[in-house]
C-alpha cells in the first residue's frame, strides 16, 4: 500500500536555517523511491490553523518512507528543521 509523508510548516523562526535544510532536504530524497506531489504551493486553510507550508510525498510503501526518513542523509537536513522551523510531521498509508 502507497504511504504518504506531509510536512507541515506551522511556523518559522530561522530562515537562514531552513534555507541550509532546504538545500539538504532536496537531495537526501535521491536513491528512494519517492514522488514529490505537491510542495510550497498556494494555501487555503478551510478548517484548523493555518499554516505557512506544505509538502506532500509519495512512497510506495511505509517502510520505504521511514528508510527515508530515518536515513543518515534525511536524519542531517531534518536537525536543521528542527532549529529553523515548527513543523507537524505525518506519515499515512493510502490507496
């Protein structure tokens, strides 16, 4: 079953940071198997908080969304994230 990862930005605080997560982010997905579906577009928040944000991935599975994730390329950029930004962070399974 397909899995999908949506990043949430709610908030940032150190642009600077999140342009060096950026930078790492990009090229940490290469040798996964992933589609990027939509990222940083235009928003409309019809219910809840807003926010600054979004980036949705495709994966073919769960597992390979988390080799991704828990990767030693991702596990860098993602330190930055935690210092430039406030993000929310779901991972969910789909058809």
């Amino acid at each position: 079953m397909a899995a999908y990862a949506i990043f949430i930005r709610e908030k940032l605080r150190d642009p600077k940071v999140i342009d060096a997560y950026n930078a790492q982010a990009g090229p940490s997905l290469g040798g996964h198997p992933v589609k990027v579906l939509a990222a940083y577009g235009g928003i409309e928040a019809l219910e809840g908080a807003p926010s600054e944000g979004v980036v949705l991935l495709e994966f073919p599975t769960m597992a390979a969304a988390k080799a991704w994730y828990d990767g030693p390329a991702y596990r860098e950029a993602r330190e930055l994230r935690f210092k430039g930004a406030d993000y929310r962070v779901l991972f969910f399974e789909g058809l």
